[in-house]
C-alpha cells in the first residue's frame, strides 16, 4: 500500500512529498504538531517531528498501524508468534474514549446509574458508547490536548466563565478524540447534547472542528470555544506554527461570525496559539 510505504518513510526519519500521503490522514497528522514541512517554490514535503511520537499516534488511532512494528524481514511464523494472529487482525481492542469532569455528572452506561466523577489524577474509560447516556442538559466539551483534559480543575474557573457568558449550561462533560477514532463523534451524533471544542487557535485546528465535527453535528449544536482574550494571546503565538500549516489550511472558512472573526485574527497576527496556555489561568 502506498500509505504503508509512506508512513514507513516517514517513521525512518525520510521526507515525504505530500502527494504520496492520503490528504485527511496528513491533516491529521499536522493538526497534532507531528510534522514538519519542507517547502521547495511551491512543493512541499514533510517529515516526522518525532518518529516515536508519531508511531505511537498511529497505533493509537488504528491498531491496524501496528504492523508498523514489526521488522520488515520478521516472517509470518515470527508475527503469529508474537501477535497470535500472522495476519493480525484489523480490530480495535479498545474502542471508545475518555470521560472527565471536576463535578458529578449522573449519566448511564446500559440503562444503569454511571455517576461520572472521577478523583483528581483520574479520569474515566468510556469502552461500551453506544449504552452510554448523559442528561440533555449537559455540554459534551471536547478538548483536543491530552494535557489540558488531564487538568481540567486548573481550568475551571476559565471554563465556568465562558460557559456562563455564552448562555451555555453550567453542567459540561469533558470528552477526549483519544485514541483517534470516529467513536466520538459517532457518539455525539446519537445524542441531542450541545457540543462545544477546545481546540488549539490555529488553522490546523479549527479544521478539525470544521470536517471531524461541525459538519456531522450541524452548526446549531456545535461551536468552537474562543476566549475573550485569544487576540492579546495569539500575539505572543508562534509565527512559525502559522507558517508550516499556511499553505495546507489557508482556504478555510466558517458561516459562523464568531469562528470567521478567529480565522481572520489567525491570519491578521500569523500566529498560532496552544490551549495548554490556558492551564495556567487558575490562581
């Protein structure tokens, strides 16, 4: 597969002309800050950030990538050893994604009582989501770094804020895209809950709610979430993040004033700014 070889080079620290990577799985990947990109006149290629990183984010989205481990000269003898399976088996172990919450959210997992309350430290695996109901009343957020779901108390207070200010309910379900998989979204779309996303303020980023989510979930129950001071913060952003996703995303638009008002500020400053700024907002 032309994937395969792909992703083979780049996990070997080669560069990548962007024509030979499947163009969602590319957006994917820059989204996520796991390529550079080199730019000759109007080509471009990529190459890996970290070779490690990105092996674990592709075994992690699909399990399938997992062949990617195994030397290219093991023998189908050696892989059924190591995997019980020689032609490994394109099933995912575990489906689903993470649940948070700094209070309790009484939701229902197969019609029973699943009180989503997790210590601090901790969070919930949600693995069977088609059972898993939450009151109508509450916000499904869906925040893209992994840290800044990790610490969702050191943002509490930035979160209740914005929530307040926006008209949105003060009950919210935090929810994580990790592992990479369609099983979020699949979710969200079988349940009538207002979905906000915290994503990144880069263009890679608003892609991702534009194409992952808005488009399934429709403009009336979906929205991205924008800080009141995201213009003095995109200030001090990274012009270089801005530049190696330019090309790639420069075209996006929204309907929504809001979000087009963003993209414009993005494209203004020709900065990019992390979410993970927002940890630190708590006194």
């Amino acid at each position: 597969m032309a994937i395969s070889a792909s992703i083979q080079a780049l996990l070997a620290g080669e560069q990548v002309a962007g024509s030979r990577l499947n163009s969602k799985l590319l957006d994917e990947l820059l989204a996520e800050g796991l390529l550079l990109v080199v730019s000759r006149g109007s080509r471009k290629s990529y190459r890996a950030r970290d070779a490690e990183a990105l092996k674990r984010f592709l075994v992690d989205k699909d399990e399938s990538f997992r062949i990617i481990e195994a030397n290219a000269s093991d023998s189908r003898a050696t892989m059924a050893a190591e995997t019980g399976n020689s032609k490994l088996v394109m099933v995912r172990s575990c489906p689903g994604f993470p649940v948070n919450s700094y209070e309790r959210v009484e939701c229902f997992l197969g019609g029973d009582p699943f009180p989503v309350n997790p210590q601090e430290g901790s969070f919930l695996f949600v693995s069977d989501w088609k059972k898993f109901a939450i009151p109508e009343d509450v916000v499904v957020m869906g925040v893209e770094n992994m840290e800044n779901f990790r610490m969702i108390r050191k943002q509490r207070t930035f979160f209740e804020k914005y929530l307040h200010n926006h008209d949105l309910s003060d009950k919210v379900l935090f929810v994580s895209r990790y592992p990479q998989s369609t099983d979020l979204r699949k979710w969200l779309c079988s349940i009538p809950n207002h979905y906000l996303h915290f994503g990144d303020f880069d263009l890679a980023g608003i892609n991702i709610f534009l194409f992952e989510f808005q488009q399934y979930l429709g403009k009336e129950r979906s929205s991205y979430l924008i800080p009141d001071d995201i213009e003095s913060r995109l200030k001090s952003g990274s012009r270089k993040r801005y530049d190696e996703q330019y090309y790639r995303f420069k075209d996006i638009k929204s309907d929504a004033c809001e979000l087009q008002q963003l993209i414009d500020l993005i494209h203004h400053e020709r900065k990019a700014y992390d979410q993970e700024g927002y940890i630190c907002c708590e006194p």
